[in-house]
C-alpha cells in the first residue's frame, strides 16, 4: 500500500531510491545500433570531412586487421630479440627494458589509441589530402610488407 504524503517535501522521502527501468542484454543491440548517420548529407561536409554514427565494413576490416598484424609484430618482434636482434626504435627499447610485457602492452595500446582516433576522423583527410580511410589501407599494406620482412630475420637468425 502506498503512502500519501501530508507535505509536498514528504515527497521525496517516499520516492524510490533505485531506477526502476533496467537495462536487460535485449536492449544491448539498439543501444549499440542508434546512431543512423553513415554518409554526409552537404557537399561543405565532404570538403571539410565529418563524423559518422557508423562506419563502412572496410573501415572496420582495416582496423581490425591492423589490430592483428599489429599483434603478430610485436610477437615476431619478441622472437627476433630472443634469438640477438635489437631493438632499433628508442622508445620500444625503453619498454623492452621494463620488461616483455611492458613492451607488448606499450605497443598495443599506442596502435590501438591511434586507431581509434584514425576510425573517429575516418572521413576526415590527412593535410587536406589523403583520406583517412586511404592511409589505413596503406598501413595494412605496410604491415604486410613489415611482418614478410620479421619473417625472412626469423630465417635468417
């Protein structure tokens, strides 16, 4: 039974404390799938880049791809300095220094921070000239090349 209050101020003292709605995993894909804005809708924003609610499967692809390659390298990279190589950029031998997971953390969350950021600014251009989404095709190239050379040391040592 509930109470009536005498008082308007009584009325807070008989809300109750805890929300009431709940958020079950039903509502989990509509609230992950709100945004509905994919393309520009101006010209101007084509010119000057834009924000997107979601983004094409490319996009995601590339992102996840570098993810792994990224991944792949650093595991490859491992390898190598086991077996006597060095590490040539100062700041990676710095964490290789720590420790190896120093390194491989280190190195996952700088790729992954730039990644989101890249994904953010996904239709946006580097300087006014090269796409976003064009230079993470040309990192994933770059990954491939880099891991076919990671592995050729890994033969070679």
């Amino acid at each position: 039974m509930k109470q009536k209050a005498s008082h308007p101020a009584e009325l807070f003292l008989l809300r109750q404390p805890s929300e009431r709605r709940r958020i079950c995993l039903k509502s989990l894909p509509h609230i992950l799938h709100t945004g509905k804005r994919e393309k520009a809708r101006r010209q101007k924003e084509i010119d000057q880049g834009f924000y997107t609610d979601r983004y094409e499967k490319r996009v995601g692809i590339s992102v996840i791809a570098i993810t792994l390659m990224s991944v792949l390298d650093a595991i490859l990279t491992l390898n190598i300095l086991d077996r006597g190589g060095i590490e040539l950029n100062p700041f990676m031998s710095a964490l290789l220094a720590i420790n190896s997971q120093a390194f491989f953390i280190g190195k996952l969350t700088i790729t992954i921070s730039c990644l989101f950021f890249s994904l953010i600014h996904t239709n946006f251009r580097i300087f006014r000239i090269i796409p976003v989404q064009t230079m993470l095709i040309y990192i994933s190239i770059f990954y491939v090349f880099l891991l076919g050379y990671e592995l050729c040391l890994l033969t070679l040592i």
